[in-house]
C-alpha cells in the first residue's frame, strides 16, 4: 500500500521554498564588523592562510564537510535515462539524507555530460571544493571506469552508492543470513538476476567476505555469463571466466541454491524455482519498487527462507542510506583520502553487529511494531535506527586509520560519543528550522 498520493509527493517538492535543500550561513553578518570578516578584507586573512599551507582549506572554509553528488542522469533509480534535470529531484534527496543522517552538507551536482571522460574531467575540475564525491545514478558500465579513475586521480574519497552501497548493507544481511542458516559463507552457491552495476559490486563484495568466485552463477538479459559467450564487457567477463557449469536458465541455477540475489526487475523468479533452493535459503530481491518475486510468494512456499527486499514494508529492508551516510561520515573525520574495501568491509561488519544488539523502543515506535529480534526477519538493522551512526562512522574511521589512508587520529570511544551528541543537536537545530516554513508535513 502507498503512504502517499501522487499529489502529496508533488506538494512535498513544491510547497514553500522550491525543492528539498537550501544553504544557509552559519557566521553571523548583523553588523559592519561581521562584513568585513565574511568577505572583504577580513576573508583574505583566511585566503593567505590557505595559499600558504594548502591543508588549512580543512580548517578554513566548509571542506572537511562537504560531499558532492554528482550524476548525470543516466541511471535514475528505476526510472533509466531520463537526463540530469529529471534525475535533479533524487540528487537533492540525496543531500537530505547526508544532512538528517550523518550531518554532511551535499550540493548537488547535476551535468551535463554523456562520456565517461566529461564526468571524470568535472569532477577532478570539482577536487578543491569538496572533501568526498558520491557518484549517483551513472550507468554501467561508465560507471565503472568513472569510479576507478577518480580513485586513482583524486585525494578525495569517492564512492559510487549505486555499487558499493547495496554492496555493503546486503553484505551485512549475508553474514547474518549465513550465520541463522548454519551455512559457512566460504561454501554459498549465489544466483544473481541482473548483472549491471550494483549486481556486479555486490557479486565481487561477496567475494571479499568469503563467497568463492566459482560458486557465483550470474545473469543478464541474455542469460548465464559464461565463456560460450562473446558478448560480454569485461566487467561481466569477470563473472564468467571460473564457472564450472553452464546454466540453461535462471531456474536451471537456482535448484539447490542457497542465496538469490535479485537487482533486475519484478516477475523475474517464480515461486517453484524458490521452492527448489537449498535448506534455509537466502532471497534478497531487490528490484524496486516491485522485488523480483512478491515476498508473501516466496514465503508461501519457503517459510524457512531468510528473505529481504528493498522497501520498508517488509522484514530485512535493505536501504542504502545505512550505508552512505555513515561511511562518509567517517572518512571524513577520520580526513581519509580514499574510501577502500577495508572501509566497505568494516561498514558491513559494524552493520551486521548491530543487528544482534536489543532495539531501542523508540526505533520499534517508528515502525509500529513491538519487539524485533535477532533471526530470518531482522538480519539488517532498521534503516531508520538512530544507532547506526555510532557504530559505523567509527568502524569506517577505524579502518581509515589502519590502512594508512587517514590523515587524523582519532580517539574513536570519545568520537563516537560525540557523534551522538553531534546529531541530537543538528536534528533539533534542523528541525526547528523547518518548522518555521510551516508546510503542514
């Protein structure tokens, strides 16, 4: 069932102030004094400072809190190409979602640009203003080379959420599931439906938990990737160079399966292929808004089947904003340079621990519900749980500093104490703010 109307969604983007993010300053300019310090003469103080030791840009102006999304509007969640102005909408949320989460500034980057080349060549035009750029809604497979070059070529972090952070939550959820079923992670045979590029991001972050390259069977819409085909990228190629048998069909694959990992589009599994998987099965379908088979379907025929889609009117929802938010989070104030897959992997770890920790009232409040505990209907933690900060930002920093690519030490049992503190009192400052507009949401 919808929560809203297709009129209420509009009014939500419309009323008031246009859109969905405003700037606003946070120095005051009430008097001559305050002026001159913002702007001229007092701002070239802070010029000099900067032109003289490039790395006070960190303590001088915004930087150190400041992530672009950038998209060109080829791959706009599952609405496709429809270009940067309509996928405008998306990015802006997106900055919503980095400010009430995390307390991240964003500025929304939409361009015009059809090459691989011209987004990386803005984005590297972008390195001194930002200090993080998420990439949104690129399609693949640009978006594979986009990301690589500009982790080669920047001293930023940059993280492509379409990729790494459905990755990340539903690697969570795997380790969890794996556990509940009493399966060894190291011996999962994994059918993936789809093979763009969160497909192929989750497929190879499995890899890195422990998930054998040669036990994943993957599929596009032409079938099985496998070395009978001549059609495939090299970033499919990939999944098709150690399998060890050639599936005739997705149904075909997903006899004795034990995990279905869906990112293509609804109807695409049928509830007889669910029922020939493997004891305790694994079924994260996540086309949007429609799973690739309904959950009541699957369940109705595997009730022992640990299963999550992406939304959140279902058990186990995965939601990237469990991920991106946090990850940023601690890169930044841990001032990593890059964000690397010890940073992804101590995200999904965190996430998963959380999990098994007792949930606060409040949260239960949120979703109406209870109690909710540990097993095949929360493997994820909520994504509207307030705890998700503490626990992700420091393991991201944590990471950050053990793998050298940090350039701050933190005390993280005092961060993540101040994380807390830091959110309460920019949800109530927010807020406030907000409710000055009065729009009646």
């Amino acid at each position: 069932m919808a929560l809203f109307t297709k009129e209420e969604a509009l009014l939500y983007h419309s009323a008031g102030r246009r859109g969905k993010v405003e700037v606003v300053p946070v120095k005051p300019c009430r008097n001559q004094k305050d002026l001159s310090m913002a702007y001229s003469p007092g701002v070239a103080e802070a010029c000099m400072a900067i032109y003289h030791d490039p790395e006070k840009v960190w303590e001088y102006t915004n930087r150190a809190n400041l992530v672009a999304v950038v998209s060109n509007g080829t791959a706009v969640l599952g609405l496709g190409n429809i270009g940067p102005k309509a996928g405008k909408p998306v990015m802006e949320g997106k900055g919503v979602l980095f400010k009430m989460f995390a307390d991240i500034d964003v500025y929304d980057i939409n361009i015009n640009a059809k090459t691989a080349d011209e987004v990386i060549s803005c984005c590297k035009m972008l390195e001194p203003t930002f200090g993080g750029i998420n990439l949104e809604d690129i399609k693949a497979p640009e978006c594979f080379e986009i990301e690589q070059r500009l982790i080669e070529e920047l001293e930023i972090p940059v993280f492509h959420d379409d990729q790494h952070g459905t990755a990340i939550i539903s690697g969570a959820g795997i380790l969890n599931a794996a556990e509940i079923a009493g399966k060894n992670i190291e011996d999962l045979r994994v059918v993936v439906s789809g093979a763009g590029a969160s497909a192929i991001a989750c497929s190879k972050f499995y890899e890195k938990l422990g998930v054998q390259r040669e036990n994943i069977a993957m599929f596009d819409s032409k079938g099985h990737l496998n070395t009978t085909r001549k059609d495939l990228h090299p970033t499919k190629q990939y999944f098709a160079e150690k399998q060890k048998k050639n599936f005739a069909s997705l149904a075909e694959a997903m006899e004795g399966a034990d995990v279905f990992l869906g990112l293509s589009v609804k109807g695409m599994v049928k509830p007889e292929m669910v029922k020939s998987m493997g004891k305790n099965p694994i079924i994260f379908a996540m086309a949007n808004p429609d799973p690739e088979i309904p959950y009541a379907d699957a369940k109705g025929v595997r009730p022992d089947a640990i299963m999550g889609t992406g939304r959140s009117d279902f058990p186990n929802q995965v939601n990237n904003v469990s991920g991106f938010p946090f990850i940023f989070r601690g890169a930044l104030d841990a001032g990593s340079r890059k964000i690397n897959e010890e940073m992804k992997l101590a995200a999904a770890r965190s996430i998963a621990a959380l999990a098994k920790e007792p949930v606060p009232a409040e949260i239960l409040a949120m979703y109406g519900q209870k109690d909710v505990t540990f097993g095949i209907d929360y493997v994820i933690p909520k994504a509207l749980d307030f705890r998700l900060l503490e626990w992700e930002a420091p393991a991201v920093a944590k990471a950050a500093m053990d793998t050298g690519v940090a350039t701050k030490k933190l005390d993280l049992a005092q961060y993540k104490k101040e994380l807390r503190a830091r959110i309460d009192a920019e949800h109530k400052r927010i807020n406030a703010f907000i409710d000055t507009y009065n729009l009646g949401f």
